[in-house]
C-alpha cells in the first residue's frame, strides 16, 4: 500500500551486538532475546509493529543468531520476518545499512528500531510528522530521566527538599527512526550512523526529531531489565 498517508508498512530492526553490560542474560541469547517482565524484547517489539500496520520486518543479527532465529521462526505474530546475519560487526550504521538491504519495498520508507528498546507511541503520528517535516529521516525522541537525586537548593544554601530521578529538559535519540529510502545509501557501510550520517543531515535540514510522551525504556543493564521489568505489568494492565 503506497500513497502520502498510507501506513509504513516495514521496519528493521537491529538486534546484534554481544551486550556484555547485560550480563549474565546475554551469556546464552542475544539482547533482544532478553526477557522483561516473561517476555523477550523483540516480542514488545513485534507486537507493536504489527499493531500500527507494518507488515515486513528484516531483522539484523550476529551475535547468538541461532536462538533468534529459532524463536522467530516459531513467532505467532503474523508478521513476514526476514533475518539477516552479520558475517562481521559492522556497527550501527553498518547494521541499519545492512538490515535494509532487505526490505522487499526498497522505495518506500522505513521504520528502524535497535534491538534494546522498549516503548509504545502512535507510529501513525510519527510518520505523518515525517511527512509534514520533508525530511530524509525522523528520530524519536525521548525526554532524559536522570537515575541521580537531585537536591533543591536555595542560593543561600539552604536544602527544601529532594526529587528522586527526576525529567530534564533535554531529549535523547530513543533508538527508533522513520527513514526515506535515499537515507539508506547516506549510511556507513561500516560505522555509527549517529556520528556520520545523521550530523551530515542535520548540517543540510534534512534531519527532524519527533518528542514522544508515551513509555519509553532502553534496556542496557541489568538494572534497566529489572526495573522495566516492574514497569511494564502496571503499564500494560493500565491500557
């Protein structure tokens, strides 16, 4: 389906890297394998996918890519899922390139997501952003949480009280892009695209950053894997 408003219908999804910082969960499975809450992160991912539309997805690997493959081969969720595997570390951007080799529609726009995020936002208005904005690629932007206290202060001194993690005014790239098709032969066929490509496009306009409100969770660390762990049954429970 094709036309300004229709729905992107594909996405990749980068799920290599060997994750050492979530360890011991990565010791036999590769980080998107890695379950929050009983269920593998991929699985979130999938899910919401295939919930605003998109109905191809390329998903790229290296790491343990045999218990990613034996897992999708298996997955219920209707989805077409091509999987690529790295036969070296190519990097993020090297990956993404990679990954969207892939994609049967190579003219149409494409969702990408790394491997470790979790989050639901309404795709159908990020994509409709894009459009309006005319740009080769869209990042999702998430608010930064700081895991520190913060201390109110007065200038003399005096303490009034504390705030436990508190939202900054600052925004990070939260792992989720819309990209144009000729976005795809900007990217590094080795390297991070977030100090090549995406720096380039932002010199020339072409770049556009989309704020999401919705939840919105990189999993990185173990900790990140437990405390997304307690977030998400309250969360889904909620919707």
């Amino acid at each position: 389906m094709s036309g300004p408003n229709a729905p992107v219908g594909q996405a990749v999804i980068l799920a290599g890297g060997q994750a050492t910082r979530l360890r011991p969960y990565t010791d036999t499975r590769p980080k998107a394998m890695v379950e929050v809450a009983g269920r593998p992160i991929i699985d979130y991912q999938l899910e919401w996918l295939a919930g605003h539309g998109v109905e191809h997805v390329v998903v790229s690997c290296g790491y343990k890519a045999e218990v990613l493959r034996e897992h999708l081969d298996a997955h219920p969720s209707g989805l077409d899922i091509t999987l690529l595997v790295e036969d070296e570390p190519l990097g993020r951007g090297g990956a993404l390139r990679y990954a969207a080799s892939g994609l049967r529609e190579s003219a149409e726009p494409y969702f990408a997501l790394n491997g470790d995020v979790l989050t639901w936002f309404d795709l159908d208005e990020f994509a409709a952003f894009h459009r309006e904005k005319g740009g080769l690629a869209t990042l999702a932007l998430a608010q930064y949480q700081t895991s520190w206290g913060i201390v109110d202060v007065t200038d003399d001194g005096t303490v009034e009280g504390f705030t436990q993690s508190p939202l900054l005014p600052f925004w990070i790239n939260a792992g989720v892009y819309l990209l144009d098709p000729a976005a795809t032969s900007l990217l590094p066929v080795k390297g991070d695209h977030e100090s090549s490509t995406f720096p380039d496009l932002a010199a020339g306009g072409r770049l556009f950053g989309y704020r999401i409100t919705g939840f919105w969770r990189g999993v990185d660390t173990v900790k990140d894997v437990k405390e997304a762990g307690e977030q998400i049954p309250v969360l889904r429970g909620a919707r």
